[in-house]
C-alpha cells in the first residue's frame, strides 16, 4: 500500500455560475445561465433560461441555433420557441426562455443523447457572456441501471476531523456497455483542493452493477479518469476497524436513494494526499 501523508483543506459546495461577475458590473451581455442541463426523456417540455445583464435601455435582439450531437432535431426534440431563432428582449428585459420539446420513446433502450445549444448572434455593441453555448443531455430512461443516473447531493462527514461536507456527484451511463456506470466527482476534496476535477478527466470512476442490480461495486486500487503518474486516484472500502476493503460499495436503498455503508477513501499519488468518510455516506437525487 503506498504510503499515505495526511493534509487538511477546507472543502466547499462544487458549483459553478455563468457571466454574471461582479468583474462586468457595468457591461452589457448576453448569456446562458447554465453550461449544461440534462433532463429525463418523459419531461416532455424543457426551458433553457436566456438573460441580458446589466441592460443599457434599448431593444436587444440575438439569434440561437441548435447544433445536433446523438439527439437529432425534428426526432428527439424541437425547438417551440422560438420557432424563428430569434429573442428580442424589450429595453430593461432581463431574461427569456428557449422552450423545448422532447421526444420520449418508452420501452426503446436508445441511450442518453446530447446537443448543444448556441448564443450565434447578438445586437451590435453587445457582449455575449462565458456561457455562449450549453449542452443539453437527454437521459434515457430504459436504461437497466436507470434507478443510479442522474445528479446526487452527497452528504458525507469526514472521518479525519468531523467535518460535514455537501457536493453533486453525477452518474451517467456507459453507452458501450449497460452493466458498467461512470462516476463523476465523487472526491470533493480532491476537486477542491487539488483541482482534479471531471472537467479536467479526474475524479471519474467506473462502477459496475451486481447481477440484482441493487448496488455499485467500484473496484478498489483502480484509476479514476485518465492514469497520470503526477496525479494517481484511486478510491477504496474501508471497514470498521479502519482496514483497507478491496472494492467500494454503493447501494440503491427502497426510497430510492444510495448509500456507501461502509466506510472510504481517496487517495492522489500527488503529494502522498488523502481524503476519507465515516460510513453511512448518502446521496439523494436532485
């Protein structure tokens, strides 16, 4: 086992916010208000907001375009507003919508499909903000892990100084193969202060079901996204007595929830750091 150095950092909420830095309090633009969103496919209607910061009096018109990935335009959604590509924004308006329908296909094991949505144009003199383009993920709900995809908010406590932390970890299907899952930032103090973060291609690990398909089983001593020697992740069990567990457990609960009985750890060849949690982690859908 290699060796293990312990450092203490502060972690917070993982969260990120799109052009409204106080930075451009007096610039004018034009910007989503999120990066990304990802629905289920039975939600049938979906609003992206759209909004105009700092507004300079005037009329502001800007135009959006829909960029097809896996999910097609006209197959699995349609834009129903607006139908022309247009928002024009009244003097002093603040925020729009683009609305969307979705197509949902019950019973079809499609897969999650992506497509992106973009800021294309904006009146002269106007600014468009950071979150120009967002990425729009359609979640196939026939997926036979289907009861673990989505967006968590994982409650943990730190079994080296107590500490209660509070983060989102993501879990998404593995469209090449319906048994395995990948797990996106399940180490918030490595995201925080090491900055190994999935956006980066740390801090994602794969997790694969059991025959009854009640739990996760992550296997311990495995990399976590891309194997980098400066940056080594690998996450273990850990049982009551503080011994290492080959493999980390995850379990579907009957309200719905998951929980990782036992209790873990992270570990990052960098620096010899590491993090670990009291058993009883629990992560409960958004």
């Amino acid at each position: 086992m290699k060796k293990i150095l312990f450092i203490m950092a502060a972690v917070m909420v993982l969260a990120s916010s799109c052009g409204r830095k106080v930075d451009f309090e007096h610039m004018t633009f034009a910007t989503f208000d999120a990066a990304s969103y990802a629905f289920d496919e039975d939600v049938q209607e979906f609003r992206i907001p759209v909004s105009i910061v700092n507004p300079n009096g005037a009329e502001i018109t800007l135009s959006v375009e829909t960029v097809d990935g896996k999910a097609e335009e006209g197959v699995d959604y349609e834009v129903l507003y607006p139908v022309s590509g247009v928002l024009t924004f009244a003097a002093g308006e603040t925020e729009q919508e683009i609305v969307l329908g979705i197509t949902e296909f019950p019973g079809k094991l499609t897969g999650s499909k992506d497509f992106t949505i973009e800021i294309s144009s904006v009146t002269e003199g106007i600014n468009v903000g950071g979150c120009n383009t967002v990425k729009m993920r359609i979640m196939d709900l026939d997926h036979p892990l289907k009861a673990f995809i989505g967006t968590w908010n994982v409650q943990a406590q730190s079994a080296i100084d107590g500490s209660n932390y509070s983060w989102n970890v993501t879990i998404e299907g593995d469209e090449s193969d319906y048994t395995t899952l990948l797990v996106y930032d399940l180490c918030p103090v490595s995201a925080q202060y090491l900055g190994l973060t999935s956006a980066q291609g740390y801090n994602v690990v794969e997790a694969k079901s059991n025959p009854a398909k009640n739990q996760l089983v992550i296997a311990g001593d495995s990399y976590i996204g891309p194997y980098d020697a400066s940056a080594d992740m690998s996450v273990y069990g850990m049982d009551a007595s503080g011994q290492y567990l080959d493999d980390l457990h995850i379990d579907l609960q009957e309200d719905g929830s998951l929980v990782i009985k036992t209790g873990w750890l992270e570990w990052v060849s960098l620096g010899g750091y590491m993090e670990m949690y009291a058993p009883g982690t629990v992560f409960v859908k958004k």
